[in-house]
C-alpha cells in the first residue's frame, strides 16, 4: 500500500510577472535621454503533463505544493526581465483533476498516453516607464507592477486504464487468472484478500494488440455502502470496455454470486454496471464443481459461461479469445452489440466434458484477423486452423475411455508461464 497512490491533493500556484522598471538613459553627450524602464518578464505556467512511464500518483504523496517561478523585473536601457519557468505536474495515464473545495472536475485527461494541460496562466509583467513617455510627460515616474499568479486547491484522482476489468469475490481467482495471462506478479496466497491494491497486466495478442487487464481486491456484499475496501477500488475499472465475473464454484453461494455482483455494481454506478461481461466459474478442478457449472450454466442460459480452472490450466484458451472478441468488438463498434459476435451460451462455450482439456492447447493458435474484415470468433478461428496431436487431446481420450467421473487425472504443462498466443 505504500507505495501505490490513486488520490492526492495538492496546491498549485502560478509565477508571479515582474515589475515594470523605472530608468533613464544617462549617457555622455545625452544629456536627456528619456526613459529606458524595461517591461517585467512573464510569470511561470502551472502545467499538467501525462507520462506513460507512471502508474500511481505517490510521487505526490510527499510534495504537496507545486509553484511556478516569478519573472524577473525589467531593468533600464529596456531591458525586459527574465520569464518565469513553467511548473510541470507529471501524471499517469486516467487521471482526473478536480477542485479539492467543490468537487468540479477541471480536466479527464481519459485515455490519453501522452500530452500537456496549461491549467494556471503565469502574471503578465508590469511595464516599464518608457511605455508612459508622451509629449506632455517626457520623463515619467510610474511603472506597473507584476500581475500575481494564480493558487488553486486541487483534488487529483487516477482511473487505471484496462480493457478488460476482473470482479469477484475474495479468494475467486482474479489474482492467478492475472499472473497467468500476464508478466503481473500480484500477491496470491489461499486466503481472502491477499490483493490490497489495483493491480494491471497486459495480455500480448500479437504485434499490433495488446490487451490491457486489470485485478481489483475482492467485493464484499455492502461494498457499495462502504463496507470492506468499499467503493475505493471500483472506480478502477469504470473505463474497462469490458468485465469478467470470476465466481468460485467451490464455494457455496456460486449460485447467486454474479446477482450480487451485479448489484453491488448497480448500486456504486449504473454506466458500470451496462458495460458487457462475461462469467468465469473457476476451480473446476475441485470435487463436485462439475455439476455447479451445469446448474450455473442452467440459471444464466442466456449469457456465455466458461468453466475454467486456473490451478490445472484448463479452459483458459476459450478465456483467453473471449476477452479477444469483446475488446474487437468494443473498439470496432462502440455503440455495442457485443452479444452478436460472442457466441450463445452452450454454441462455444467451455462444457464440463471439455473442460479436461489439458492446458498445453494453449500453444495452438490460428491466423490474425485483419481490421475492418468480418470478424470470426476467435476460438473458431483456432479450432480451424489447429491440427490434432496429443498435445491437443482430450484428457478422456488419453486416458483411453476410463471412467470420466473418477477424477480429472494428470495434465500436459508445458511452461508455467506463456507468452500471448498470436492470432
């Protein structure tokens, strides 16, 4: 938790402009040279800029005032003071800025990468006398001040960027879906709550997309009200175009975890709540879970279903072309109609016979999809172009026809980790 920020206030203030001069020209053989006061220089700019190398906002954390420099004062022979140098706020990618007294959001600086917001303009300088000279006053004696900058209390918020986010309950396997997909190393232990932070992974597709995914600590029922890490970390995933309901089939309320889920999501935000999903039942590999992804499956005919087990590597396949096919289809058609390119509830979805596939499949992959072409499901696509080895067999086929509810037996690993399968 130290060293992971998603809120900060901070004061900032824009430079000072310099005083205008007051001189004459005092040279030899000029005996009335006039006035020469140089005009003041340009105070500082406060300036927000967003850099791709950040995730949190702890560099905040101890610095709390951020000030532009003043410019200098002008001098004579009209010479203009120095400008003042701009104050840069570097902040990651999804941060908000908002007023710290009313909550007024000043900038969404959203999904940009890369960028500059001038949010305070430094005091212009003050002129000189030599401005004032006229006819009728060829040696004036008055100058302008610096006009002063500006102070602002800011309230400054971070909105991870992801594509896909994870919801769940404690202890439902986001973390290990997490480190499987992704280089991410969150913590990842056999009791509740071992993630206190956002955590962010990226899924390698291929050379031209990357698939941003985002594991946030657990919900509890009364999140929304505050309960547990409450509603802290579900702002997290308000700009995924996508979220993945992950529900522990060994647990005995897998039957109406997605609904309370659902509501809890409802209750803290209901745009949230309408972004497309899909639900993941995990630890399929535990005695008896078949039969609870049958009966899950059942209650939610209508959405897609996949039963996986992140322990035994089964599955993860068919996950891993879901969460393909819902970001293709969020940035290729944001008005939505997700549903129509992802496949019904039983037409591709993991069933409990074919959840013995062992994890090695993994490796098997099929041809991009070209951009702006009709898109295929990505696991049709797989299953077109993969040929059949042992690799990708069955586990009731190399067991050779033994008794399927005797155990699901050994898997094929190859690797612990894998590097994203192109397409």
């Amino acid at each position: 938790m130290v060293k992971f920020a998603d809120e900060a206030f901070i004061i900032v203030s824009s430079g000072k402009g310099g005083n205008g001069c007051i001189a004459f020209r005092r040279e030899k053989y000029v005996p009335m040279g006039g006035p020469s006061g140089g005009d003041g220089g340009k105070g500082g700019d406060l300036v927000f800029e967003i850099r791709r190398n950040l995730r949190t906002l702890a560099h905040l954390r101890f610095r709390q005032s951020f000030k532009a420099k003043s410019g200098g004062d002008g001098q004579g022979s009209k010479k203009f003071g120095k400008d003042g140098e701009d104050c840069v706020v570097t902040l990651p990618p999804g941060t908000l800025i908002r007023d710290a007294d009313t909550g007024e959001l000043i900038h969404d600086f959203g999904l940009e990468n890369e960028g500059r917001f001038v949010f305070l303009k430094g005091g212009n300088g003050g002129w000189g006398n030599v401005h004032f000279k006229s006819s009728t006053n060829q040696a004036p004696r008055n100058a302008l001040p610096g006009q002063p900058g500006e102070t602002r209390r800011l309230r400054i918020e971070l909105n991870i960027i992801a594509d896909i986010g994870f919801v769940g309950f404690p202890n439902a396997g986001k973390s290990s879906l997490l480190d499987y997909f992704t280089n991410a190393r969150p913590k990842i232990a056999p009791y509740p709550f071992t993630t206190k932070i956002p955590n962010l992974g990226v899924l390698r597709v291929d050379e031209e997309m990357d698939i941003i995914l985002a594991d946030i600590p657990g919900i509890i029922e009364g999140a929304s009200e505050g309960l547990g890490l409450g509603t802290r970390f579900l702002k997290h995933i308000s700009r995924a175009v996508a979220l993945a309901f992950l529900i522990d089939l060994s647990d005995d309320g897998y039957l109406d975890a997605f609904e309370k889920l659902s509501a809890e999501l409802e209750a803290f935000s209901p745009e949230l709540a309408r972004k497309e999903r899909v639900i993941i039942a995990n630890k399929l590999d535990l005695p008896g879970t078949r039969e609870r992804l049958g009966e899950l499956k059942e209650k939610y005919g209508d959405r897609r279903i996949l039963g996986i087990s992140v322990h035994s590597r089964w599955g993860l396949d068919e996950v891993r072309d879901a969460f393909i096919d819902l970001v293709n289809v969020a940035y290729s058609d944001p008005s939505g109609a997700i549903d129509a390119a992802m496949p019904a509830a039983g037409e591709d979805s993991v069933s409990a016979d074919a959840a013995d596939a062992s994890d090695a499949a993994f490796e098997g992959s099929g041809p991009a999809i070209p951009a702006g072409t009709t898109r295929v499901s990505a696991t049709a696509a797989r299953e077109s172009a993969a040929t059949p080895d042992f690799m990708k067999a069955s586990l009731d086929e190399v067991t050779q026809g033994e008794d399927p509810d005797a155990g699901f037996g050994a898997t094929v690993s190859l690797s612990r980790k894998r590097k994203g399968r192109r397409k």
